[in-house]
C-alpha cells in the first residue's frame, strides 16, 4: 500500500489532468496499486482482471494496460521506493546485536505499529523515515533500560542524518503513535510507552 501511495502521490505531482478527472484517478490509483503487487509482493501477484472487477467493468484491459505504461513511463520506471519497514530494517542493523536481546520479538512490534501507520490517514504526511524511526525508538523503549535506551537513539538518528527541522515530525508522530499503539499493544507495554522526545 505504501508503494502504491508513493507512486500515485509521484505521478500526480507529475501529471495534473489526472487528479483533476475522478474516473482518471480512479484508475490510476488501482493501476498504482496493481503495480505495487507485482514489484513487492512475493507471494501472489493480483491480476489484471481482479482490478477489472474491482472498477465494475467500467475500463477495458486495454486501458488498464495503456494507463500502466503511462505511470510506468512517467515514474521511469522507479515504483519501489523504501518503505517504512525496508527503513525500520536498515536502523535495527544500525544497533548492536548485545543490545538488543531478541530481535524479532522487536521486529514484530515495529511492524504492529507501521501497520497502525498503513491503516489510518492521520499518518499519510509522515515520511517513511519519519514512521520508521519513532515505530523503532517506540518499540525499543518498551524494552530497554534508559541509558542504553539514549544511546541507540542517538545513533539511530545520526544513521538517518537526523536535522532539528525532523524533531517536531517526531514529536508529534511519536505522540499519535503512541495514543494509537496503547490500544492494540499488550498490556505489559503500556506503562512504558512516555515520550522520549523534548
């Protein structure tokens, strides 16, 4: 989903006529998608037609292959950008493997809470990075004591070329993520979800 979001938000900035007409945005936001599965998703591929039935037969394959190659073409061909998770990824290699007993367990938070990320449109705005990095310092501070706590933080920022402009997105991301996750997280978390940021 986040790929498709990428690609659709690239290509209206590109192309204006397609935000301007609905059944054009329409499909070019099912298309976007459709692409998205085909370049990230390892498991099974939606077809062409799926996407068919999902617009009510109103565009023929022709036009759903015809609108594929004008995103295709005017994105050049660049639809993976990295994703949140691709990012939460990166930074949990940036940590040392002592200091992070069972990485896993770690992995599965982050992803708990990029999902509360994918799920609400509160969090469309965001950067990746930006949702990357307060899921991890989140899922992180579940877990860890404070000083060894402060210390990856700080490395984690400095991986990312972390600038003051970036800490009030945190700050705010790290408050709704925080409101967001004391309701699916369990119990035993909830008590040490306080902000981390100034």
């Amino acid at each position: 989903v986040e790929a498709a979001q990428f690609m659709l938000d690239r290509l209206s900035s590109l192309d204006h006529d397609i935000t301007e007409d609905f059944e054009m945005f329409q499909v070019s936001s099912l298309v976007c998608l459709l692409i998205a599965c085909k370049s990230c998703e390892t498991r099974k591929m939606v077809k062409k037609s799926k996407i068919r039935d999902l617009m009510q037969e109103f565009f023929s394959q022709e036009e759903l292959d015809s609108m594929e190659l004008h995103i295709l073409y005017s994105l050049r061909w660049r639809t993976q950008p990295p994703t949140s998770i691709d990012i939460a990824h990166m930074l949990l290699d940036v940590v040392p493997f002592d200091v992070i007993p069972d990485r896993l367990q770690i992995m599965e938070r982050v992803v708990k809470t990029l999902k509360i990320t994918l799920v609400d449109s509160k969090f469309v705005p965001f950067r990746a990075s930006s949702k990357a990095l307060a899921s991890v310092l989140l899922s992180l501070h579940s877990i860890l004591k404070p000083e060894p706590f402060q210390t990856i933080q700080r490395q984690l920022e400095d991986a990312l070329g972390y600038e003051e402009a970036f800490e009030r997105e945190l700050q705010q991301l790290q408050i709704m993520l925080i409101a967001e996750s004391t309701k699916s997280l369990e119990p035993a978390t909830q008590g040490r979800t306080a902000p981390f940021y100034k």
